[in-house]
C-alpha cells in the first residue's frame, strides 16, 4: 500500500510539471512599443498605452482598441 502510494504521488507531481510547461508554451508573447523601445511581453502584462505591433500569421489578445485616426500608418518590417 506504501508503494502505491509512493507511485502516485511521483505520477502526480510528474502530470503537474507537464501541465506547467504546457502552461508556459502557450503563453501568447506580444511585441510592443513601451516606453519608446520595442520589447516582447506575455500577453497578461498589456496595460493601456503600450502599441502592439502586428505580423503576419501572429496571435493577438482580445484586448486592446484599434486607433481611430482617419489616416493609419503601417511600416513593413523585415
């Protein structure tokens, strides 16, 4: 009975170290300009003012609003 215990236990703690790492690779990352400068962030650290910079084929948060300028400018990045 020790054993099985022991047993699930180590299943356990192994199923939670899997569930975090998941956790962390589908952590959507996001460029933006904050503070003048150009930086990576999670998703979850978006605050007003920051300027999400997007890309073709990326993932956006929900959040956020569009500019409601009548003259948009985009710059194309390589």
């Amino acid at each position: 009975m020790l054993l099985n215990g022991l047993l699930g236990y180590l299943q356990e703690s192994k199923a939670e170290k899997a569930l975090a790492a998941l956790k962390n690779m589908t952590s959507p990352k996001v460029r933006v300009i904050r503070q003048g400068q150009e930086q990576e962030i999670d998703a979850k650290a978006l605050v007003p003012g920051d300027v999400v910079l997007l890309e073709a084929g990326g993932r956006y948060p929900p959040m956020g609003a569009c500019c409601k300028r009548p003259i948009c400018k985009c710059e194309k990045r390589h």
